[in-house]
C-alpha cells in the first residue's frame, strides 16, 4: 500500500489530467449518466476536504486566525481586485445577458473549498486558507448582490439567494472539519483515530481524482450541446486565471506575506465558488439556461488550470534556501 501511495503522489499532475479526460470521455460517451454523478460530487468533495482537512494539525488553524495581514490580502484582492478585473472581461460578452450574468455569478465569488486542497498540493499556506473561507463565504454572500447590480442592472438580484451558500458552507466545510477535529482528537488516544489519519492521507490523490472525473463526467455533456455559443466565454476564464493569479503574486508581495502565504494567495484569487453558485445560476428565466453552461464551463477550464498551476505556482513564488518545510502547511 505505501508504494502505490508513493507512486500516485509522484505522478499526481498525469494523474490529475487522466482524470479529467476519463471524465470528458465517460461523460460524452454516456450523458445518461450525468444526473447520477451530479449527485455524487458534493459527497465525494466533502470527503476529499475531510482528508484534507485531517492533514492539517487544529493547532495550526488556530495560528491562521490570528494572521491578519494574511486574511486582509486575501479579502482585500478578492473583492477590491477581482472584480475590476471581472468587470472588464464581463464586458466582452455583454451583448449576451445569460452568458453575462453566468460569468459575473461565478467570477465574482471566490472559492472555498477544493482550493484549500490546491493549494496544499502546490505547497501554500491551506492552514492560513482554511482560517479564511468563514470570512470569504458570508463576505461573498453580502457582496454579490451589490456588484450584480452594478455590472448587470437592478432586475438579475431576484436570482441570488443566501441558501445555496449556507448549505455549501455547512457540507463542505463545517461538517468535514469537526469530523476532522473529532478524529484528530480521538488518535491522540486510540490506534483506530491514527489508522483513520493514516488512510486518508493516503487516499488524498485518489479522492482528488474522483472528484476531478465526477464533475468533468457530469458536466461536459451539457456543455458540448452549447460548444459554439459558450466557446466565447473561454478565453474570458482563461485570461481570468493567468490576471488573477498575477493579482495575487503582487498583492502578496505588496502585504510582504512568506512564500507559503503568498501561493495560498494566488490560489483564493484565481479559483471560483462553481459549485456553490451553479444552483443560483440555474435559477435564472429558461429565457437565460445558457448561464448555468457559462458557469460549468468555467469549472472545466478551472480544473485543467488548477492542474497546471500546482506546478506553475511554485515556481513563481519560490521557497528561499533554508526555509523550513512545515512552512507550507500554515
């Protein structure tokens, strides 16, 4: 077991891409398919951030906290930064309402999920990350309304809802880490909470897998029925990752954050909320269904991203000489 394991934490990139195309070509070949592995990826992410979240010591978390200057450039970046940005690409497509508002809805809220796990992948800061997603959630939730209205006009706030964000939050990220704090507790004192620890951090690029396979598996049917429509919001989340990403290195650099901090950075500013905001794009008039496709969309081009940034990542922000190695994980 702990050379397949080795093995698979080796070759993770090749993997990852594997994946993803095995996806594509499940979900191309079989799109009856789609409903039941639409159902399965809250499931299989919540258990991939469980694992995630057991890797990193609640010690640790609570040092994250307290690192206020961290938690200000990502704040600050995310909803100062981004949205010009966001702005600006949004324009491009603003002769197109549906695909217009399925790019405002999913660039303008960050992730707080699947990128605490990038980022540990690309060793940045997932503790000082974790420590943030209770503030990005309910900033997102009070902010969206207000730059929907103001990119989009009075009549698109209908759509947003605080619902999907509450049970995404409490799925995704409240119920995995107390099971995480639960087991981490319960292996100070019992072999079995150690086995658990031990199994899970051995399933992390498996589980990262699955879900990389569900969500391409379930979406990308859909998405290729509107291929020519939704092919112009493309370059727009492309050219959003490479600006975002540049936003966050110099935000980072600016606040003066450690190499750790300042990956972690550029992850929370390239990496959106797609699954959490999906439900608010499928809320929109049938007269507006291609929003849903655009918000999808941005998912597939985000993961083959995110892919290629745990490599890319690390490299523009690099480790001094000497630096410590737990460095990455706080």
């Amino acid at each position: 077991m702990s050379r397949a394991v080795e093995w698979w934490d080796e070759h993770q990139v090749p993997l990852y891409l594997a994946a993803i195309a095995s996806g594509a070509v499940i979900g191309l070949a079989a799109p009856r398919f789609a409903p039941a592995l639409e159902r399965t990826i809250n499931p299989v992410l919540a258990l991939l951030l469980f694992a995630t979240f057991l890797a990193v010591p609640m010690v640790e978390l609570g040092r994250a906290f307290r690192d206020v200057r961290f938690l200000a450039t990502v704040l600050v970046t995310n909803f100062a930064v981004v949205p010009v940005i966001v702005y600006v690409l949004s324009r491009f497509v603003a002769d197109d309402r549906g695909l217009m508002l399925g790019v405002l809805l999913v660039l303008l809220t960050p992730c707080i999920d699947y990128v605490i796990v990038f980022t540990g992948l690309a060793g940045g800061a997932r503790a000082r990350l974790l420590a943030a997603a209770p503030l990005l959630m309910p900033a997102q939730m009070l902010l969206l309304p207000g730059y929907l209205l103001l990119f989009a006009g009075s009549d698109v706030l209908a759509v947003v809802a605080v619902a999907p964000f509450v049970a995404a939050f409490l799925m995704l990220i409240a119920v995995p880490l107390a099971a995480a704090a639960i087991v981490q507790s319960l292996a100070r004192r019992h072999r079995a909470g150690r086995n658990i620890e031990h199994v899970m951090a051995g399933a992390m690029v498996p589980l990262m897998m699955a879900t990389l396979a569900v969500v391409v598996g379930s979406q990308i049917a859909a998405v290729g029925s509107q291929v020519l429509a939704l092919a112009r919001v493309i370059p727009l989340y492309a050219g959003f990752v490479v600006l975002a990403v540049a936003a966050g290195r110099l935000a980072a650099r600016w606040a003066r954050l450690d190499f750790a901090a300042t990956r972690a950075v550029m992850f929370s500013t390239a990496t959106r909320n797609s699954l959490v905001v999906l439900p608010l794009a499928l809320a929109l008039p049938a007269t507006l269904d291609i929003a849903p496709l655009a918000v999808v969309t941005q998912t597939l081009v985000e993961l083959v991203a995110m892919v290629i940034l745990v490599r890319l990542v690390p490299r523009l922000a690099r480790e001094p000489a000497g630096a410590s190695p737990a460095a990455a994980a706080r």
